[in-house]
C-alpha cells in the first residue's frame, strides 16, 4: 500500500472548490483544522494529538515531542518514507524531517542552511561601504567554517534579484516537487509527504498567472500579518482587493501546477491524501493572513481522499486532520492509530463517529512578539489561548471580545469550550527562540516574524 499525503499550504476552503472541481475522490465537507497555521497543525498531522497535547504550537515549534511520528512508524514496518517541504517551518532544523528517510526542500529550504552566510544582515551593516563591502564578505566567508561556495551562490543570487535579474525560481517549489516525483522510482510500501507553499504569502505565480500588470516589485505582499493588524496600516499598495486578486492568482496557478503533480502521484501510489492545514484572511474580521484566532475562514478546510477503489463522493460530519493520521495507519497496518477515526478501513470510505471537534490557539511566537514590541506596542491582547469546537450545533469559538458561535445551542458550544480547555493536559515546553539569521530572513519574507 503507497500512500501520498499531500499539504496545500494556506488554501482557503472557498478558493479550493472554486479552482480544484478536476480533483476527483471523496470529499469531506466538514474538514476542520486543530490550528491557525502551519507548525501546530503538522504536529497533529504527524502524530494524532492535538497541539496542546504534543506542545507544538506558537510557544514551542520544534517537532521534539516524546510522540512517535507516523513517518517513523512507517519506518519501523519497512516503508520508504520520503517528504518535500517548501515550508521553512516544516524542516529539518524544526525537527519536521523525525522518521523520513530522505527530506527535500525548495529554495527557502536550501538557503536556511546554518553554514550559508548571511548576506542580508551583512548588506544591512555594511550599506554605505560601497563593492568594498564584498570584498570583506569574502574574507569573511574564506576565514570562517560556513561553506564557501553555497554562500558565494547565495551573494550572486542576492546580487542579480537587486538588479532585476530573478535567478530564484518562478514559483515556490511546486515545480521541483513534480520533478522529484517524476525523477523517482516508487517501489511498494512507499509513503510521500509534500508541503506545496504556492498559496501562501508572497502570492507570487509565475507572470502569465497574474490578472493585472504589476510591477516585479511585490515587497507589498511580504508583511509580518500581526503587526499590519495592530497599527491597521499594512504596507503600501497592500489593500485587501489587491491582495486577494493577487492571492486568487497563485491559487489558479496551484491548481494547474498540482493537476499535474496528482497525475504522477496516481500512477505509483494507491492512496493520495489532499488537504490544506489553514486558511488565509484578506482584512476578514480586521485581520491579514493566519497569523491570530480561529475563525471559520482559517479552520474550516479542504480534504479530499483518492484512489483507484474510492469512489467519488462527499461526507458532511465533522471530521479533524488529526484524523489524517489515524486514517494512514490503518490503511499502512501501523498498529498506532485509533481505527475508530479512520476516514478509510478496508477499502471504502467510513462513516466518520459523531463526535465534537476542538481547535486551537496558542498565542503568538518569540519573533512576533518581538517584532511587535520594537514597533512600540503590545501583543499581549493577542497572546492569550482559544479554543473552539464543532459538532452537530455548528462551529463556536473564542475569540478576544467574546465567543461567537451559530443562533442554536451556542451555551452547549461554550461549555463544550470551557470542558476542553480545562481537561487538555498542555504541555510546556522551554522557548526555541535562538534561530539562525538565516533561518528568520526566510521567515521575515513570509510574515512569520
């Protein structure tokens, strides 16, 4: 049994069925997310607990969790296990590789090596010296133990973008995850991982995607999310219409970019799992991006399973992508999961038990509030938990002014609220806050920090 589990970064659910109506296979209506953003909800991918179970969530990012992940578990019954990240959350350095054989990256990846120099931070320091800047750069490079010729790479490629020459890809890493596909003999008993981040902020296709002329100069779509909300004012150009025109862009381009990609995946695996982890706000609730709350446009997600035995089709009870790893277990005979959540036993789609489905907020990371603090103001309104819930009732959730919840038993959704939040055992870990620099550019440049 190969199995394909596959993470389109930040699509919103309204943006999926609009764009994705060619993905055939059954379909969960009622997919909900335990998370905001990306981090907390791969922990729960990759081992069935929810983010505060695991403590992987704003206050600690790195997969270290006593929990054994479902790539490691394939490991240990002889599966190849393989993943594509173009997420620089979702790395080695975050201990997202636990369990892979072989991890891939894109570019973000390739430049968040530890040994690779700084140049950003470097430039920053040394503007006004003119080229004699580069030639302490280099002597730099030569006299220190980075690696010489990946930093030198690096330089040059800084160097062309500031001159209008873009030598970074022209998407961001779809189009080296269908090469790796295509260049790679699957075997039986195989399992895949793929982050795909073409949705996500810089909302950056490929030219021939864009709806209007702009200029290459798209700096007004890299902002830290959290602070444009604070002080209302995110960069300028970056309205909300301008944003969302730009951000429905990179979604058509995922659409055909991952027509493609899925094409590859049916020949050589017999399950493919598609879904995104969360969703995007463009001004929604006076808020940009996924960087706080859980409301319904972050949580409420897409999810669709594929295979030559599942027929098309759609399931409206509620389900969690922490089921996701219950489901690959069973299908994967990993005795680990909880057979009573699988999506899939034996073969056909399983009728989901009628159960609540929480979510969860952790507050915000070191670098946000950081970053937030040297802009003169506060996150601590922001940095309190929430927690939601879904069942037959509908969807109710914390948030700062109260709890919003459907006209109908919003008292049982607030109960059901108040229970979990009491009875999840947190755990807590120690800050991860000493990133590399390199490390925090590429999060900078996609509003993390």
């Amino acid at each position: 049994m190969n199995v394909a589990l596959v993470v389109l970064d930040t699509l919103r659910l309204d943006a999926f069925r609009e764009e994705f109506g060619w993905l055939p296979g059954h379909r969960f209506e009622q997919a909900w997310s335990p998370a905001n953003w990306t981090v907390p909800v791969h922990g729960s991918l990759f081992t069935g607990h929810s983010p505060g179970e695991i403590g992987v969530h704003a206050k600690h990012q790195s997969l270290d969790c006593p929990e054994p992940t479902l790539a490691k578990l394939l490991s240990k019954v002889g599966y190849r296990t393989q993943a594509f990240s173009a997420n620089p959350n979702i790395s080695p350095i975050f201990g997202f590789d636990r369990g892979f054989k072989e991890f891939y990256g894109s570019y973000r990846l390739n430049y968040m090596e530890r040994e690779v120099y700084d140049w950003q931070e470097f430039i920053s320091e040394h503007q006004s010296q003119g080229l004699a800047r580069y030639v302490a750069a280099l002597r730099e490079i030569l006299s220190s133990d980075i690696a010489t010729l990946p930093s030198l790479r690096r330089g040059l490629d800084i160097k062309l973008r500031d001159l209008g020459v873009r030598s970074d890809p022209d998407d961001d890493g779809a189009k080296r995850a269908l090469s790796l596909i295509k260049s790679t003999q699957f075997d039986d008993d195989e399992f895949l991982f793929c982050n795909l981040m073409e949705t996500h902020a810089p909302y950056d296709p490929p030219r021939e995607y864009w709806t209007t002329e702009w200029d290459d100069d798209r700096s007004w779509t890299t902002f830290a999310a959290l602070l444009a909300t604070i002080t209302g004012h995110p960069p300028e150009g970056a309205t909300p219409e301008r944003l969302k025109q730009a951000y429905d862009d990179s979604v058509r381009y995922l659409s055909d970019i991952y027509e493609n990609i899925f094409e590859e995946l049916r020949d050589s695996f017999d399950v493919v799992i598609t879904l995104s982890d969360h969703g995007e706000l463009f001004d929604h609730h006076s808020l940009y991006q996924h960087a706080y709350g859980l409301y319904p446009e972050l949580t409420h997600v897409p999810l669709v399973i594929s295979g030559n035995e599942i027929h098309n089709g759609n399931t409206s009870t509620p389900v969690s992508l922490t089921d996701v790893f219950h489901t690959i277990a069973e299908l994967t005979g990993v005795q680990a999961g909880d057979s009573n959540r699988a999506l899939i036993s034996e073969g056909s789609v399983s009728e989901p038990e009628d159960r609540s489905i929480y979510t969860e907020y952790h507050g915000v990371s070191h670098q946000n509030r950081q970053r937030i603090i040297n802009a003169g103001y506060s996150p601590d309104p922001y940095d309190e938990k929430l927690f939601g819930v879904v069942d037959a009732g509908g969807y109710g959730y914390q948030t700062m002014e109260g709890f919003n919840s459907p006209a109908k038993g919003t008292t049982d959704l607030l109960n059901l609220v108040k229970s979990y939040a009491e009875s999840l055992d947190n755990r807590e870990y120690g800050s991860d806050n000493k990133l590399p620099a390199s490390v925090k550019r590429q999060l900078e440049d996609l509003g993390y920090a």
